[in-house]
C-alpha cells in the first residue's frame, strides 16, 4: 500500500478527502493528516508517506513553502496541491517544484480520481525503476570478477586504448594497478593439457581451472601485489607489481617456482611456467605477455616442469634447418636394412636440428615427424606389411603427435615406432619358413567360417599371394586350398555329431553357401555324405 498524508487548514475538507473518496481502491492508505505546513513536515519526516496531498494557503506555513522542505529531504516524495481558483501565483510556484498535479476546491470525486491514478502510475513506474536498478547493481556485483578478468585479458592483449579513461575503470573494477609501476607478466601452461582434460568430466575440469586460479593468486599476494586470471583453456596468466627493491628477478623465480612446486603437490599436474621481461607501465603489459608466452611454448624444445626466461630463448644465428628428400632416403636406405643403431643415429641427428633451429617452431617439427611416418608406410607398402594391426597403430601415431607438447615426447614416439617397423622387416627377413607356415595356419583356424581369400592370408603374413603359396607347397606338400578345406571338414565333422544342430546351419558355419557343393567335398574327403556320417555317429 502506498501511504498518503493530507494537509489542509480545514477540518471539513481533511475530513472529505479521507473519508469520501476511496483511497483503498487505488493501493493508497491514509496514514496522517495536518492543519498546517509546519505540523506537516515534522509528520512527514517521522512517518515518511509517498504522497502528500497539500492545501496552498495555509496561516503558519503554506503548501508552497512545505513543497520545498518536502523535495529538499525527500526528492521522490509525491505532491499534489489543492487550491482555490484565486491561486494562479500560488500554483506557479508549484510548479516549480514538481508538484505532480493540482485539483481546486470544491474538490470534485473524477477529478481526484484521475490525479491519484497518474500519482500511482508515477509511484509504480519509480518503483519498477528502482527494483530494475538494484537487480542490475545485484548482477553487476556477480558479474564483477568475469569483468575483471575481461579487462585484465585486453590488458595483455590490446595494452590501454584510452589512457583517459583507465584510472575511472581500475577504481570501477576495484584493481590496484597504477599506471606508472614497475610490472612482470608469467603465463603458466598446464603440460599435456589435451591428456589432462581428456580424463575429466566438464565438471572436474571447472574445479580444476578454479583450484589452478585459486593457487597462482595466494602465491601471488603472499611474495607482492598483482591478479591472477585463466587467458584460455589450459594457460593462465599471472599480472605482478614490484616494489622498488634490488633482488625483483630473485623474487620473481621464487612466485614461479612456488606457484609449480605447489601445483604438483595439491593438484598432481604438472606446469610450465613463462617469464617475460620486467617493464614500466601497464601500456607494455602485451609486450612482457607475449615474451612470457613464447617463453612457455619454449617447453617444445626444452622440456616440461621448467620455469623459462627470455634468457633461454637465444635463436641459433645459422641457417634453418631443412628436413629434405636426401634425409629421408638416407633413413629409408637405413630402415630397410633393419639397422636400428644406425637408425637411432639418423633420427637423433634431424631431432638435435630441429631442437637446435627453433625458429621454425613445433609446428615444423610435427610436419618432419609426418614425414617419417610416411616413410615407414610407404616402406611397408612396398614390403607387403601393411596389416589391420599396423594400420590402426599409424592412425593412433597420427593422433599422439598433434597432442605431444615437447620435442623430446616427439622424437620417443617416433623412434619407438621406427625400430618396431625394424623388427617387422628383421622378422620377415630373418624368419624361418615354419614360422610363416605356423602363422599361416593359425590365421585359417581362426577364421575358415568367413569367406576366406588367398590375398586376405598373404596380408596378415606379410607377403605376396604368389610367393606365400608356392612356400606353402614347398614346406607342407599341399596347397592353402587344400588346408582350408580340410579344417572346414574337421569342424563340420564335429558339428554332425550334435543332433540338433540342421545340415544347412553346419554348411553356413563351415564357410559354404551351397550345401550342394558342401556334400560332394564333404563325401570326397570323409568317403560318406553328411547325413550317412551322422547316421553313423549315432
């Protein structure tokens, strides 16, 4: 309900007002009443109604008079007057004061009405105003660390685009950051991100960003000043103000070493850590980020868990290295003669140059290690030794080396991979004849019920049709044919002697389509027909 106090010099007319106009219809109660200006404010001031309905001529103090004192203390407060027709100066001067509206004596009952419906419509539009402005402060308050952590990101990225305008937004935002300071920027990178999150649920990966932020940021305040914010997904990046002491790099080192020995004992994870270079003013704030930044990609070559500085990162002067056909032949010749310490040789060779021209970046080293995997499929290819097994396992290669984060990782995997293909060629070459026929053979046990094809054998051993069967021949007497044959009817030979299995289901689970062709091999080689054999087992 909104209140209202009535002002006039007239009982007669105070008590119309209250009394004959129905006040409750419109949310409005009546909550005081006086017979002069005087009596009015100190009323209003105690019980602080939202409309003032006022006479104009009052003896001691009149409505005018009291509409000022009202607007003075309560500048929202509602006031309508009520005048005679002889009032024209009073009501001037009413107007002046915002006074919503005006009724003359006698009072007229529309007349009123439509005055008090504009007064409420007035009272709830203000309303409506004021609970819009206190939500919106209520989300402005909620929303105030994403805005902070919004600026804090342009300051790395953009530095300050209106120098005017920075000191109104640090004192908005509440960030202690002058202008004018001495500031290092680090970027701390999550190693093996991809590995890291891929274990996670959304749910943990949220806790886990904000258990990170939580760390770098009491580290932070604990050794100076300065805010901690996540850039993006798996980096985080720390803004630090130094004082004017001697030994600022010492401190430096000891915030990053904290902040990495930390994460590894409360959260298990292991970081690097970018250090740029020490600057004056929160304009070069991108300058040290971006020094920071390449400083942790650094990581590619120098390894994870490290703190690295622009120290670290003096680029060899000479020409960039190129890995070119030459290389990779020179590597073929070696792989295909299955010498794996010459191997290790040659892959340690283009890995150190890679490692020692480190302007070409990590990209480059992922385009060389490609390179050499091609090189082992297209020996393999060759060879006849490209099976479902080796396909699956140069697929996964593929996908671990765009999730590897450092030249050491990269040079283990490719390496492993190279010496397995060495074992491979070494087998084939090496190997007896008993142990291809062995392999031959057990492949055609597992799988004599499918439509088995000469050329399906030879690619899971590792050779041409031609030559794996006249090898066949030559160490058993007798063809593939004949083998797969002779296992289908041995298994078709148990199958008989169970009664419930039909003779067509056995010719399917032997591998043959037409049970036709199925009784005149099984009676060639057994002497009976499926069903004179069954009879028999009976």
């Amino acid at each position: 309900m909104y209140r209202l106090v009535i002002v006039d010099d007239e009982p007669t007319v105070r008590y119309g007002l209250s009394t004959y106009f129905d006040w409750e219809n419109y949310g409005i109660e009546v909550v005081g009443e006086a017979d002069d200006g005087d009596v009015a404010l100190e009323l209003i001031e105690r019980i602080k109604p939202d409309i003032v309905l006022t006479d104009v001529r009052m003896p001691q103090m009149d409505g005018i008079r009291l509409s000022h004192a009202i607007k003075e203390r309560f500048p929202t407060m509602k006031i309508v007057f009520v005048s005679g027709h002889d009032d024209a100066d009073y009501l001037k001067s009413a107007l002046k004061v915002n006074a919503v509206d005006y009724i003359f004596k006698p009072v007229d009952r529309i007349e009123l009405a439509a005055v008090v419906e504009r007064v409420v419509n007035e009272l709830k539009e203000a309303e409506q105003e004021r609970t819009y402005i206190v939500d919106m402060q209520v989300k402005l308050t909620q929303s105030m660390p994403l805005l902070r952590e919004k600026f804090l990101m342009s300051l790395i990225r953009d530095g300050i685009p209106h120098p005017a305008k920075i000191k109104d937004r640090l004192d908005f935002l509440g960030l202690d950051l002058p202008d004018q300071a001495v500031y290092w920027t680090i970027v701390v990178k999550i190693d093996d991100s991809a590995q890291v999150v891929a274990t996670r649920s959304e749910r943990d990966q949220q806790l886990l960003s904000y258990s990170i932020l939580n760390i770098v940021q009491e580290i932070i305040q604990k050794y100076m000043q300065g805010y901690a914010f996540e850039n993006r997904n798996g980096e985080f990046v720390g803004i630090m103000r130094m004082g004017e002491d001697d030994n600022q790099e010492e401190q430096l080192f000891r915030v990053a070493e904290d902040i990495r020995d930390s994460l590894q004992r409360w959260l298990k994870i292991s970081v690097t850590i970018g250090v740029g270079e020490r600057i004056s003013g929160l304009s070069s704030l991108p300058q040290s980020y971006s020094q920071a930044q390449e400083a942790a990609d650094h990581r590619w070559f120098l390894g994870k868990n490290h703190i690295i500085s622009m120290d670290h990162l003096q680029q060899d002067t000479e020409s960039l290295y190129r890995f070119d056909s030459a290389d990779g032949e020179r590597i073929l010749s070696v792989l295909k003669a299955a010498d794996k310490e010459a191997l290790r040789i040659h892959l340690n060779n283009v890995f150190e140059a890679l490692s020692q021209h480190r302007k070409q970046g990590f990209t480059y080293g992922r385009n060389v290690s490609l390179q050499l995997i091609l090189l082992t499929s297209r020996l393999l290819q060759e060879l006849n030794m490209v099976g479902a097994d080796m396909e699956n396992k140069e697929k996964d290669l593929w996908e671990r080396i765009f999730k590897l984060e450092s030249i050491t990782d990269l040079r283990h995997i490719v390496e492993a991979h190279f010496l397995e293909v060495c074992e491979k060629i070494e087998e084939k070459r090496k190997g007896k004849p008993k142990n291809v026929i062995e392999r031959i053979q057990s492949f055609i046990e597992q799988r004599y019920a499918d439509n088995l094809q000469i050329s399906d054998i030879a690619k899971e051993v590792y050779l041409s049709s031609t030559y794996m069967c006249l090898l066949y021949k030559q160490e058993t007497g007798e063809t593939i044919n004949d083998y797969v044959t002779k296992v289908r009817i041995e298994k078709a030979k148990e199958l008989l002697s169970d009664p419930r299995i039909k003779f067509y289901e056995i010719c399917d689970l032997v591998g043959y389509s037409d049970p036709s062709y199925f009784s005149k091999l099984f009676k060639k080689y057994v002497g009976l027909t499926p069903s004179a054999y069954r009879e028999q087992m009976m």
